[in-house]
C-alpha cells in the first residue's frame, strides 16, 4: 500500500458534507485498504466559518473555496455545495489545477453536464457523479458500466421522495395534497419551499441524467418535458384505485420505436398495482430499466438523506481514488449517437379523462365521435349520473399527446360537456 496519503478536498459541510466527513474519518483504515492508499481531508470549504462542526478540524476549515481548489495538491475535489454557481466554476477550476471531482449536483449536471465532461477530458481527470440521481441506489454506474454493451430502451422511475411520501400518503390515508404535504414538511422529508420537487424540477434534472447516459446522446434540463403533482386531488387518486392503479410522479425516459430519437419526460401517472413501482412507499426511490439483453431491471432504495447520499460520494471517492493511482481514468461522456429529442407532442401512451357532463341520452355517442374524429381510440368508458349532472371516465389505448390535446380542446367546446375535471397519464402496461 502506498503511505502517501491521496488529498480530498470538500466544497459544503451541510447534511451531505458532513456525513462524508464523518466516514471518511470513522472508515479511514478501511477506505485505505481498498484504494490502496490513505485518503486525506485536506480542506473544508464553507459559507459560514463559526458553525461548530464536530470531528472536523477547525483548521482545516476555509471560506475560500477557489483557493483550495487551485492549490495543486489536492487529488479529488468532492463538491456537494449545489445549484449552478459558484460550483459549476470551482469544479472547472478543479479540472484545470489537476484535481479529479466527484459531484452530487443534479441540476449542475443536467444544464451543463456536456461541458463539465469536456473539461474533465481536456484536463485528463474524472469527473463521477453517482450521488446526483436517487441518492445511495447505485444507477449511474450500472447504466454506463455494467449496460455498456447493452441497447437501453426505456428508464421509468421514482425519482423524488418528497413526492412518492406525498402521493403515497394520500393513497393509503384519503389524505388531500395540503395535509399529505404538512406531514411530508413535519417529517422532514419537505423543505420549506417544496416547489423544486413538487412541481418536478428536482425528478426532470435527475431525467436528464438518465435519459443522456441510457442513450449515449445528450439530453438538457430544457429538453424535459415536466408538470408537477400539485393538481392531483383525492378524487384523482380514489379514480385510479378503481381501475386497479396508484399514481406516481414519474420520470420517463424512451427511446423511439425506429430507434431515431428519444424523449424525456416528467409528470404524474397512473401505473397498475401489479407493477412492481406501484408498490414504492414512502420517501423511497425506484428505477425500472428496460434493456434489449438483460430484459428488465429494478433499482430499489433510500433516495436522498446525509448518510445514503454520502454513501453513493464515498463509492464514487473510492473509485476515483482508485484511478488516480491507476495513472487510469473512469468512463466519460458517451454521445455519440447525437439522437435528437422529440417534443412532448409526439409522445405515445394511454390516457385517462374525466369529463364533467350533461346527464341526457347522446352524450356518449358526441363524446365518442369526437375521440374518432381525433384518431384517437378508446378502450373502456365508465358513466355515472344524477340529478341531471353526470360523471364520464374515458380510458384511451395508446395515443399521441398531440392528439389527445386536440380532442380534449374539442371536447371541452361541446355543450353537453360541462367541464374537464382531470387528464391522466397511464404508464406502465
């Protein structure tokens, strides 16, 4: 074993950084005996200086995040700070100063993870990122490793806690959106300000990871198609336990049956109960796999939290460690099939919608015609009635969004239909 320790510096002591620190100091002899060589905390760079931090040397503490990552003894930069900048620039600087990085940033990643990874390579240095997407579940290596030479088709997943806690919730209990959420925010499992997971910003960022590592093209925040949970309503939920469903917000990643291009795509939908995602609970995480060779596949676990996040940095640490002395480096991007990403409109999949209508004979059949003209076709109709007033549930076979669209803005030009009450997707057959 060499007894030159390998230098690590950390960017963020929050729940994430300090959980790293805390094993990097508690499994240091172990850590050492797989990479080969003692590894060493040399810096800690933090907002707030003052804050007692336990097991962390005070000395090694600094405000200057830049200086520490030009220091030019540093091995492996591990940045766990967040969000664009100033990260997006200390890791490049890293880069430059000879300073592999080990990143747990998602929306870093999916904005400008092509240029990361061409700075990583000019550099010839690592750039792992195994924490950015579902936490301790191992994902990213299995999809660019263990997959390589498999043809991926499709990446449907739980890709957020917050909302499987969420939607769970109002399953099992009846419980509405509002009250789901106060106890999601009591528990811990919330922030503050929910909107990044709730509206599907968080689960998009960790779709475009997937989507650009499953297809070997690269796939932008901005090339996700996202709607968050926040309209699914009791009455949504109790609708899909009638047809044998659970909703779940879900990240979707498809490659086109002609193999020529490939979607991404963020927003609530109904699964069967008899597929195996329909079973996730609570803040737990699930991706399903499907590939050509080994068929499908299910990832399974703990998807965000101090010590399963620390979990997926120290694997990534370990392997970067590895490497580095190696005189070897980890895989980088693979782009090369530069498939374009097709808009939402030309998505195919099952619908379900609930149409608030007028209780008199002929409704159906102008709701039908209406579904013809548009070209799309449905597959089980369910009508209830009272007092004049009546409730419509369609269930469409597999339709363009576009299409859908269409007959939805013509449906709601009917006058026997009083109003649309609810659109949603069925995933999962």
């Amino acid at each position: 074993m060499r007894t030159r320790p390998l230098k690590v510096a950390l960017l963020g002591c929050g729940v994430v950084g300090s959980e790293v620190a805390r094993i990097m100091t508690t499994h240091a002899a172990d850590l050492a005996a797989r990479i080969g060589a003692p590894v060493e905390l040399a810096g800690v760079a933090v907002r707030r200086p003052d804050r007692v931090r336990e097991g962390i040397d005070p000395s090694l503490v600094t405000t200057d995040a830049t200086a520490l990552v030009k220091r030019g003894d540093i091995d492996v930069v591990v940045e766990v700070i967040g969000g664009i900048e100033p990260a997006r620039t200390l890791i490049t600087t890293a880069f430059e100063h000879g300073a592999s990085v080990v990143s747990a940033n998602k929306a870093l990643l999916a904005q400008d993870g092509a240029a990361l990874h061409a700075a990583a390579e000019a550099n010839g240095r690592d750039l792992y990122y195994e924490a950015a997407v579902a936490g301790a579940i191992p994902l990213i290596r299995p999809l660019r490793e263990s997959l390589a030479g498999d043809k991926v088709n499709r990446v449907l997943g739980i890709v957020n806690g917050t909302t499987n806690f969420i939607l769970d919730k109002m399953d099992s209990t009846g419980a509405g959106y509002q009250e789901a959420l106060d106890e999601a925010t009591a528990l811990g499992y919330a922030e503050a300000d929910p909107t990044a997971d709730v509206e599907g910003f968080d689960a998009a960022a960790k779709a475009a990871i997937l989507a650009g590592i499953a297809f070997h093209t690269r796939v932008r925040l901005d090339d996700v198609y996202r709607e968050g949970m926040t309209e699914v309503t009791a009455a949504d939920i109790a609708s899909a336990r009638r047809m044998g469903c659970t909703i779940k917000l879900l990240a979707i990643c498809e490659r086109a049956a002609d193999g020529e291009s490939v979607t991404a795509r963020v927003h609530p939908a109904m699964i069967p109960l008899t597929h195996p995602l329909a079973s996730v609970r609570e803040a737990y995480n699930a991706v399903f796999v499907e590939s050509e060779a080994a068929g499908q596949l299910m990832f399974y676990g703990p998807g965000a939290g101090g010590s399963p996040t620390a979990s997926a940095v120290l694997g990534d640490l370990v392997a970067v460690c590895r490497n580095r002395l190696a005189a070897s480096r980890g895989p980088g991007e693979s782009a090369y099939t530069r498939l374009p990403v097709s808009p939402m409109g030309k998505v195919v999949t099952r619908y379900q919608i609930s149409l608030d209508v007028a209780d008199k004979p002929g409704v159906l059949a102008q709701v039908a015609t209406v579904f013809a003209e548009h070209g799309v076709s449905i597959d089980t109709v369910r009508q209830t009635g009272k007092d004049g007033e009546a409730s419509l549930v369609v269930v469409t076979h597999r339709a363009h969004d576009a299409a859908l669209s269409g007959t939805v803005e013509a449906l709601r030009n009917l006058d026997t239909v009083r109003g649309v009450a609810s659109i949603m997707r069925v995933e999962g057959e």
